[in-house]
C-alpha cells in the first residue's frame, strides 16, 4: 500500500496561517481527508473529499490536493488549533494514515 | 445522532487473541463501511481494516494474516479479532464508520479503548 509523508511538526503565532502537507504517490489522483486529534480525544474528520469541510467545521480549515502533495490550510489559526493532524486517503478501497503533524500555536 | 462505543478486554495476555466490540447507536449499520483504527502510545493513526454493510471486508496487508472483523446486524455491532498478539499490539482502538458520501472520510468515531498486551 502507499505511504504518506506529513512533517512531524509546525509552530505558528496566533493569526497566522497553518499550511500541513501531506505527500504521497499521485495522491492528486485519490481522495484525501484530515483529521484533528487534540490531546487525550478521539479524532474528528476536519476535511473530506481534499477541500470540503462536514457542519460544524469552521470555514478557516480548508484543503487542497494536487499532484503528490495535499495541504491543510488553517486560515487565522486559533490557540484552540494546537491538535494533531492526520492525513488519510482512499487508494484502491483501502485506507491509509499520514505519521501526523503536531500543530503549536504560540 | 450516531454514536459508536467500544467494548473489551483492556488486558490481553502475549500469544492470545485481542477481541473487541463496537455497538453503535441512533443509526444503523447499513449503507457505511466500518473501520478499525488503533494508535500505540505516542503514535500515529494505524488503519487495521473495514467491513461493509454487505459483509465484505478489507485490511491492511500488514495486519491481515492476524486480523478477522465481522458483524452482528440484529445488533448493531462489528467485530474485531486480533490473534497472536505481542507488545507491540498495545494500543488505543477505536472504531469508526466511513462514510461513502463523504469519499470514504471517517465522520463518527468512537471514544476509544486502551487495550494492553501483557502477561
């Protein structure tokens, strides 16, 4: 199966914006989800389909996804940002997880 | 609003199969794809595999030769057998359902269940 590569970690001031990528084999050509997972909780799916958000998400997350590379943008990043976030996408009916990225907001 | 909630053991012995349960509530199971998902302390996500609604099931290669999920519709519950575990199966698990609408994004998940592996 493919792999997914994510950076271990990114700090942004508060205001600023978060940009979390995610590379792996023409994962243009698949579906990418994120996930934010904060400290102690169970995920929650912040973007499915590479840039659509499910309710409840607030309109700074946004997605996009080309080539071999999809981003998570967080517009105007929050304290309440800090979290970890996961990549996934569907290849070939199967799921696979990016390592993670761990998001500090300071 | 669906809710998922695992059940099982926390404690499992080196060698012996790790079983859990998902029930889930306030909706039903089909017409969803039903995953597993485990993360070791301090790690990453790790998919361990899905069932659909029809009974068809898929894994991840790495796990596939130890792993058996299945489903009780009459109760609103999937399955999960790990055989032959060892330390390295130590873990947080949670179950989820995938969603086909939404390109197979994990849109409910369960609270998790911290299972470890020791004698």
């Amino acid at each position: 199966s493919s792999e997914l590569t994510q950076p271990p970690s990114l700090s942004v001031s508060p205001g600023q914006t978060a940009s979390i990528t995610c590379s792996g084999d023409k994962l243009g050509d698949k579906y990418a989800s994120w996930y934010q997972q904060k400290s102690g909780q169970s995920p929650v799916l912040v973007i499915y389909q590479d840039m659509k958000r499910p309710s409840g998400i607030p309109e700074r997350f946004s997605g996009s996804n080309s080539g071999n590379t999809a981003t998570l943008t967080i517009s105007g990043t929050q304290a309440l940002d800090e979290a970890d976030y996961y990549c996934q996408a569907w290849d070939s009916s199967t799921v696979v997880f990016g390592g993670g990225t761990k998001l500090t907001v300071l | 609003q669906v809710q998922l909630q695992e059940s099982g053991p926390g404690l499992v012995k080196p060698s012996e199969t790790l079983s859990l349960t998902c029930t889930v509530s306030g909706g039903s199971i089909s017409g969803y794809y039903w995953s597993w998902i485990r993360q070791p302390p301090g790690k990453g996500l790790e998919w361990i595999g899905y069932i659909f609604y029809t009974r068809s099931t898929n894994y991840n290669p790495s796990l596939k030769s130890r792993v058996t999920i299945s489903k009780d519709t009459s109760r609103n519950q999937f399955s999960l057998k790990l055989n032959s575990v060892t330390a390295a199966d130590t873990a947080v698990y949670y179950c989820a359902r995938q969603t086909p609408e939404l390109y197979y994004g994990m849109d409910v998940w369960g609270q998790g269940t911290t299972v470890t592996v020791s004698s």
